[in-house]
C-alpha cells in the first residue's frame, strides 16, 4: 500500500496531465486526454470506416467540410474530417473534442438523448461564451434543442468559433439508437445558413446511410 500522500500526488499528476476527471460527486473518470486517445484509435475503426464512403459522397455534393463525430458526455469528438476544397480554417481535427452546446455536430447528436438524460447533461454544461452568437445558459440550449427534435437537423450560427457555420444531422441505426452527427461546415464568407440549408437533402441522406449500416457499431463506453 503506498502512503497517502503518495497517492494523492500520483492523483493529482494524473488530473493535471488530463488522464483523469473529478465528476461533480468527487469521484474519478476518465480524462479528456484519454477520451482523445481513445478518439485516434476510434479514427480507424468500423464505424469510420462504414462512414467515410458516404462522408466522401456528401462532400462531392457540397464542397465544403465534412464532420462525422460521437458525443461524449457533454461533448463531441471528432472521429472524421474531409477537408473543404477551398482553404477554410477552424478548430476542429480528428481527435479534438468541442463543447456538445455550441457545435451543430454536438447539438445534433445531443438532441436524441431521452429527455431524463439530456436535461442531466445539460445541467453539467458551463456554457462558456466563445462568441456573441453562444447560446448563454441551459434555457436557451433546451428551447434549441426542441428546435432540432422538431427540423430534424442542427446549425451552427457562430456559436463555437466566429465566422464558421454548419448545419448537422444525428446518425440514427433503423432501431433509433444515436450513434454520432455528421455536418457540413464552411465559412460565413462562402456561404450563409440559407446556403448551407441548400444541402439539408444530401445531408439527411448521408445521415440516413451511415445508420443503417451501423447497426451493430457501438462507440467505446466512457462516462455520460
């Protein structure tokens, strides 16, 4: 057995190195780190691997990037990206995990939890505010989020990061189970959100396909 003091160290090593979390309750999960490692070997997995044909017909269509991502917790990862044809910078890479309450990736996936779940979640949320367009507590996340439950897909209106839109949709297996969000991604000087609705159809079918040959996927189990 090793001292207290010795463990506590070692703990707060493992905290401060982003392997471990401290939940709400004061118990321990897993770290954001880990959950990024646990992302790059995600990246060449089945599921990325049923995705990305599709991935790559909806960015013939479109152009612009392409997301497919999971949600963790109270975000999302990025398992996939196809990037735009023309140079568009933005945060999001393979491996990255972003807030769930301001990516349409996030937000999408987010709103086919059961109710009991995502007001849990939601509640979790610090809704930091990354730009003027950020939804600014869990009101304003829950009103959006009824919002998506009733168009069937998401947007990002400059909530995550200034001058980038999106517009997503959650990949449902024929079941229902969610099994992550695909999005279209782009820049306000390339396209506005009327623009971006252009492609809801190819999107949706996108979504669709994925769903149903992801039956039997299931992403790694991690704290909700």
């Amino acid at each position: 057995d090793q001292p207290r003091g010795t463990l506590h160290r070692q703990i707060s090593n493992l905290i401060d190195e982003g392997l471990l979390q401290v939940n709400p309750d004061n118990s321990y999960g897993l770290g954001l780190r880990l959950l990024k490692f646990a992302s790059n070997a995600w990246a060449g997995n089945q599921f990325r691997e049923i995705a990305e044909p599709h991935l790559r017909s909806l960015h013939e269509k479109a152009g612009e990037t392409i997301h497919l991502g999971v949600l963790q917790g109270i975000e999302v990862i990025y398992l996939d990206k196809v990037e735009s044809r023309q140079s568009v910078r933005m945060y999001s890479q393979i491996g990255n995990a972003s807030p769930a309450f301001c990516t349409g990736i996030g937000k999408a996936a987010f709103s086919l939890l059961p109710d009991e779940e995502m007001y849990k979640r939601a509640q979790r949320i610090v809704f930091n505010r990354y730009t003027a367009n950020t939804l600014p507590d869990a009101d304003a996340f829950l009103a959006e989020i009824a919002k998506i439950r009733a168009s069937g897909n998401a947007f990002d209106r400059e909530e995550h990061e200034a001058g980038i839109i999106s517009i997503a949709a959650p990949i449902l297996t024929d079941a229902g189970r969610v099994v992550g969000a695909v999005s279209i991604a782009t820049a306000t000087h390339r396209h506005t959100l009327d623009g971006l609705n252009a492609f809801r159809p190819a999107l949706l079918e996108c979504a669709t396909r994925i769903g149903a040959e992801a039956q039997s996927w299931q992403s790694p189990s991690v704290p909700s």
